[in-house]
C-alpha cells in the first residue's frame, strides 16, 4: 500500500464527517444532483468512490447497473461495502489504471479529477474516452475557484492532503476545458456554495 492510499485509508472512519464541517452539505447535495441521469444506464464505471455514502442514492433510481466500483484505499472500500445492497458491484482496489472495461455508458468522478496536473488529465480523458460507448454521460463534481477566498480555501485543502497522503498536485487543473476537448458535451451544470463547487453533465 503506497502512501496515498494508506492516507485514504486512514481518513475513511470520519472522512464523510470532516468534509462536511469543512464545506457543508453541499458536499453531499451537489454529488446527488444529477444521479438521475444514471436511471436508465447499464453500466457505470465510479472512479475514487470513497465511504460509498453515495451508493444508496445510486440505487433509488436504477437497482439494476452494474457499477465497477473504483478506489486506492482498501480501507475506503471496506466502508463503501457496508454502505450498498446492490448485487452488481465489481469492487476493485486502484485507479484509473485498473480500468477493466471498455463498455460503460456512464462514468461518475466525485473530486477525483482534481487529483491530476493539466497534462495527465489530459492523458486520462482521452484514454477514458475510449472506454466508453457512443451516447455515454460523465457525471463531474469538482471544485471550482471564482475568487480569491476560494483559491485560499482550495490551496489549503491541497496543502491538507499532502500532509495527510502525499498528494503532489497543488492546483485545480483546467477539467471542464480537458473534457470538452476529449469530446464531452455539456448539457448540465449546477453550482453550489457561490461556485466553489461544480456538478455538470457530459454527453460523449
């Protein structure tokens, strides 16, 4: 187990927790959001699902997805499993780079893209972008800065993570430009908490 997952691992017990004294339930409703668009979906790839809290909204709307459920912390994983009833969840303890299909129609990222510089996000997108089938939608929640306060906050919350797990990146890359250049189309957006966070919708 390298550091960043070992880190993970060691927030998952009050992770939920301590994102939500920090930011808010925001955190939580800007994820929700747009879980809708999933109800008629096949099959989801979630890339760095965390605790799994988000799995239960998952199955209000398509008991029937399968999900290959994506995270480096095996002890994220742990907590993710006592959190769903769904039948068809493949469990896989990585990243991106363990990807094991190339037939999904839907891909959810949760403040997982904020973990790349520019250029690997690049990389990941296009790499992503053949995995999934014509008419897949990619449900992104991410932090976004729109002020100097924001950038503050941002900056601080990165300074945390690398305390805690080593994370080397330092600043938002520029994620809605890299998907649109990958070939998503946005068709949706919400902002929460005077836009520090962003929920959107691509359709590829």
């Amino acid at each position: 187990m390298n550091r960043l997952s070992r880190g993970y691992s060691q927030l998952a017990p009050f992770y939920d927790d301590l994102a939500r004294i920090v930011i808010g339930k925001s955190i939580q409703d800007s994820q929700r959001n747009f879980i809708p668009y999933l109800a008629a979906r096949k099959k989801l790839l979630l890339l760095g699902g965390g605790t799994g809290w988000i799995l239960p909204a998952i199955e209000k709307v398509n008991q029937q997805l399968e999900i290959h459920y994506i995270d480096a912390s095996p002890g994220m994983i742990t907590r993710a499993r006592k959190n769903t009833v769904l039948p068809n969840i493949r469990w896989i303890c990585g990243t991106e780079g363990d990807i094991p299909d190339r037939d999904y129609d839907c891909v959810m990222t949760n403040f997982y893209l904020d973990h790349f510089e520019n250029v690997e996000l690049k990389k990941f997108t296009g790499d992503l972008a053949n995995r999934i089938v014509p008419g897949a939608c990619w449900l992104v929640t991410e932090f976004t800065a729109n002020s100097t306060w924001q950038r503050v906050q941002i900056r601080m919350m990165y300074l945390f993570f690398w305390l805690i797990t080593g994370l080397r990146t330092t600043r938002l890359p520029a994620w809605k430009n890299i998907l649109h250049e990958a070939g998503g189309k946005l068709i949706a957006e919400k902002n929460w908490r005077e836009g520090l966070i962003t929920s959107c919708v691509y359709l590829f």
